[in-house]
C-alpha cells in the first residue's frame, strides 16, 4: 500500500521550518498576490523560491506553488514570471484553476495539480483533466463513498495523467472550512468589493448577523448567531476510512496560521497516517491526537461532508476555541553551541520555572519546551520578569531574530 502523502500549509519561512521538522511529505505555498491567501498571510516573494526549494529538497518534501485564483489580462505577465521562476527554483509543481496558469505551467513542462476551486466531482472531469494534470483535488463537497468511487475507477480503467501514471487524489483532511462551494465565494466581493477569489476574503460568513423578514419585519429567532461559519474539517478520528478511499495526498489547511498550529496538525496527522499503515492506529491515541489539535487554533471540529452528514455543524463564535494561546514574552540574544545555552532578553510578561516556552524563527520553525533550569541575571532564579536576560539550555539553535513565547491556558466559553 503506497503512504499518504501529508501535505502542510506553509505562509512563511516559520510555518515551513515547522511542516519540514513535523514530517510533512510536501508543502504548497503562494508567492506574491497571485493566491488564494494573498491578504490573510504573509506570502513568499520570487526571490524566497531557491531558499524554499533548497530546504525542502535536503528533506525529500515535493513543494507545490499555488496559482489557484481568478486570472485576468493585467496578471498574465505576473503568471509567466512566476511559472518559468519557480520552474528555474526546481518547484515540483503548480497548483492551478485557471486555464491560462495551466497551459502556461505545462509549457514550462511543470506538473500541474487542479484546485479544489474546479470543482471536480466525478470521473468524467478528471478524465478531461488528464490532458493537463496527474494530480486531482476533489470538490470539499463529496462524500467519502463518492471519492471512493472515483478512486476505483481511476484504478480500474486506469486513468494516466500527462506523466504516464495514475491520476492520484487530493482531498482536504484538517482546517478552515466556509460556506463557499469549493472555496468560491462571492459575499466579499459585493459586500466590500474585494474578492476571495482572488485572496482578499474578508471573512463576511465569521461575522454575527440578525436575520430580519424584510416583509413583516419578524426577526427570526436562530439558536447559532454564527449561521454562515462551519465548524473546522477534522479528519483524524475517521483517518482509517479516508485511507480505504483510495486518496494519495491529504492536504491540511492553514497557509494563514501559525507555526505552532502547523507544528502541531502535521505531527498529529504524521503519527497518525503512521500508525495506520504500521497497524496501531487505536481510539486511544485518536483522543490524545484530538486533545493535542484542541491546543492551536480551531473553531471546533466537524466532518464536514466526508461522513454523509448534513450541512449545519456551525461554530459558536467569531474566534478560536483552542485550549491554549501563546503569549509574547521576549527575543533570543545568543546561542552557546558548546553548551546549548540560549540568551532571551525578556519584553514582557514574566517566565517561571516549569512554563511551557515556544521558540519560532525563520530557521527554527515552532518548537516547544517545557523550562527545567534558568538563570535570570546570572543568577539561578525561579522567576524572570520585563527587562530581564534569562538563559535557559535549549538543545537546538536559537537566533537573534527568534521569538520566545509563553504557552498559557486560554479559556474558552462553552
């Protein structure tokens, strides 16, 4: 049986460093404004590709650009620049919806992957698609016994992309979900004229609204004042049958996150993808994956579509309902590598012996640590506070332009 392949979100250099150390197969990416997260993170530029290719080459990770939004005339130069850039960058492949991006990307003789945004929901189209594309992500509103379907018929008739090979599937598995049909919205776009289409969602269906009978002006009593906003997919407790689908990529939402919250998901989704293939996969470590993926950035989880379920499992509100957050406490200063000492000038907050501390940088990624011994001032302290300089033993590099943070309970309301 051929491993899943786990695909992680990465909006920065943090968020890579995190998918590369956590296990991910491959990362996709955006560059510039040309994706569907050009205003909700801070996207790569041309000139980042050779560092990201590089690094993800030293680890075996295939690095997918994406291309996937609405493409007009004044784009188009903008699109062949960044194809034959990221075709010189050695980048595996091109995530695309437009048709433009498609056939500039095979030009460049650049694997190509359809978006979730073309909407595929049966075999027919992914048979059109072989003529450009050997790799598929399925419609986000497809059940698991429809994805299967297609798989086996892909198997069956043996349906080859332009590589020579099987079609393979990508479905979604972890993150975000809204009320677009495939990610295509349109609420943005004529409420403040600005596209989600085009990467610049400003989040309409996250927003409490009161829903008013314009006729008799009745005010329609909901028991969910967040109607628009689904709770986030999680698939990790039904992995087993997402698996028996027969998809070869799951991909994890999430290029506008955190590095801790890339960190965590791919860890879990890694363990668990292991696990099934090594024949431990249990509801046992099912509820500790969950307890971990409950700790970074969720609006409550759900199934989504995959269990045959209607639509409706809305969040209760407008932010996370993670059982922790991350609070800023200072800088790294220096690193002794002969004794793995790492130097933190502390900005705020305060650090006590047996915090939880997260570290993330360019380099470094998002790791985390639980803190053992300190000396603050170069004296041997419980406690650190503002202004301080606290030196901690940290068994991998730490950098000047590293942060350090305080991982702290945040509580959440039923």
């Amino acid at each position: 049986m051929q491993q899943i392949e786990l695909m992680a979100p990465a909006g920065n250099f943090e968020s890579l460093q995190a998918a590369l150390d956590n296990g991910a197969n491959s990362v996709y990416f955006g560059v510039e404004q040309l994706n569907m997260r050009a205003r909700a993170s801070i996207n790569f530029t041309l000139d980042d590709l050779p560092e990201i290719s590089r690094r993800c080459q030293e680890k075996g990770v295939r690095t997918y650009l994406t291309l996937n939004t609405i493409i007009y005339d004044h784009d188009l130069s903008i699109v062949k620049t960044l194809v034959k850039k990221a075709k010189e960058a050695n980048i595996t492949a091109v995530i695309a919806m437009d048709q433009a991006v498609i056939a500039m990307a095979r030009e460049h003789q650049m694997e190509v992957h359809i978006s979730t945004q073309i909407n595929i929901t049966n075999i027919e189209t992914v048979k059109f698609y072989t003529m450009f594309a050997d790799t598929m992500v399925l419609s986000r509103e497809l059940s698991l016994r429809q994805v299967k379907k297609i798989t086996e018929q892909i198997e069956k008739e043996q349906i080859k992309g332009p590589s020579g090979r099987l079609v393979e599937i990508e479905i979604f598995g972890h993150g975000a979900l809204c009320m677009a049909v495939s990610g295509k919205c349109y609420l943005s776009l004529h409420s403040h004229n600005s596209s989600a289409n085009r990467g610049a969602c400003k989040q309409n269906c996250r927003k409490k609204y009161t829903v008013i009978d314009q006729e008799s002006g009745f005010e329609m009593e909901i028991d969910n004042e967040y109607i628009m906003s689904p709770k986030d997919l999680c698939t990790i407790d039904f992995l087993e049958e997402v698996v028996d689908a027969g998809i070869k990529v799951l991909k994890i939402e999430g290029r506008g996150r955190a590095p801790e919250y890339v960190a965590q998901v791919i860890k879990c989704y890694r363990e668990a993808i292991d696990s099934i293939e090594e024949g431990t996969y249990s509801k046992e470590k099912v509820i500790g994956w969950m307890q971990d993926l409950e700790k970074v950035y969720n609006r409550g989880f759900w199934s989504g579509y995959y269990l045959g379920q209607k639509l409706g499992e809305w969040s209760k509100g407008s932010g996370s309902h993670a059982t922790q957050k991350k609070v800023y406490i200072g800088k790294g200063v220096h690193y002794y590598p002969k004794t793995s000492i790492a130097e933190f000038k502390i900005e705020a907050y305060d650090l006590s012996l047996g915090d939880t501390i997260l570290i993330t940088g360019p380099t470094t990624g998002s790791k985390e640590i639980t803190v053992d011994t300190m000396l603050v001032n170069d004296e041997q302290l419980e406690k650190g506070g503002k202004g301080d300089s606290v030196t901690i033993p940290i068994p991998f590099r730490v950098r000047p332009s590293d942060k350090l943070y305080k991982i702290v309970e945040n509580k959440v309301e039923a």
